[in-house]
C-alpha cells in the first residue's frame, strides 16, 4: 500500500532539511580536507586504485573538477598519481599511507559527530535509520552502480552487491564521509 501523498510531501520537506546534517558533517573535516578531497580519499579506499577519469565517473561531476580534488589530495601526499602501465598517458591514483592515516581521522571525528549528536537515539533506532536510508536509495538508484551494471540493495532483495575488492557496496554519500570499513 503506497503511502498518502502528505506522506510524500512531509518527506520532501525532511529530505530539504538534510542539508543542515550535511553541513555538521563538513564542519567536522580538517580545514585542509575538504569534502571534495574526502570524497576522492573515500573512493580510492573503497574502489583500490584507479585512473582520474573512473574516478571523475564515481564522484559524477566533471573532468576539471576531479582534477583539482585530485591536485589538492596529491599537494598533501594523501594520494600519489603513478604511470598507468597500460597506457603512459594517464595516471593511476593510489591512496598514501598519510591518506590512510587521514580516513582513520576523519572516520573517528564522524562517529564521535554522530555519537554526540544522537546520544539520546538508541541502536535498533540507528540501525533503523540506516535500513531506511538504504532502502531510499536504493528505491532511486545509484547512477554510478548503475552505470557499472550494479545497483545497490533494493528492498525486494536483501543480497548486497560487491566491488571489485569484495568490500559490499554501502549507500552513503561520498561527500558525507561516512565510509563502510567492514571487510568481508
């Protein structure tokens, strides 16, 4: 049963006011990090290395963008950009050590956020968030999995799809900086 169109308003109204969240979220980053060179940080550890115009696909935005997310991660040696075997052109992205060390930090700095913020919300209440958000997205679809031929979990299916180094796809926002740590 489809829920009443109030329903739909209301959530459009919550879904308007995410953006406060976000910006708690970018609050937290380092003054010298931000939430373009997360998201590229965020990327290389969950997709293993790569060529800028893969990562230009994952981040969805354009060419001369990645390259300056790109540019400001590689000038504070969060990345290195190594010759592609396969074509002398183009460059392989990797994260650093120091990058590693970095997604450490901000990793801690998200969840103390979200553990001072939501004190009061108890762990079925998180996790019912969590399931709910996944559902969400995965109800729109994520055009980078679907460009790739894989879509995320769908509320029909509770299988989870895979990358390339068996990690399970999570749903978050690369620009939120919430990353999926479990190995499998």
């Amino acid at each position: 049963m489809a829920a009443a169109r109030s329903q739909y308003a209301e959530l459009s109204r919550q879904l308007s006011a995410v953006g406060a969240v976000k910006r708690s979220l970018a609050r937290v980053l380092p003054a010298d990090c931000p939430g373009g060179s997360a998201a590229v940080l965020t990327l290389l550890e969950r997709h293993g290395e790569m060529r800028m115009s893969r990562l230009a696909e994952l981040l969805a935005v354009d060419m001369s963008v990645t390259s300056r997310h790109v540019a400001h991660a590689a000038e504070r040696g969060w990345i290195e950009r190594l010759p592609d075997p396969a074509d002398k052109r183009s460059r392989i992205l990797r994260l650093t050590p120091a990058g590693r060390e970095l997604l450490g930090e901000l990793d801690r700095r998200v969840t103390e956020m979200f553990a001072r913020t939501l004190d009061d919300w108890t762990d079925d209440e998180v996790g019912q968030l969590n399931a709910l958000l996944a559902r969400l997205r995965g109800s729109f679809g994520d055009c980078r999995d679907r460009h790739e031929g894989r879509y995320e979990v769908r509320h029909e299916s509770r299988q989870e799809s895979r990358s390339e180094n068996g990690r399970p796809y999570d749903t978050e926002d690369p620009y939120a900086r919430t990353p999926t740590r479990q190995e499998t």
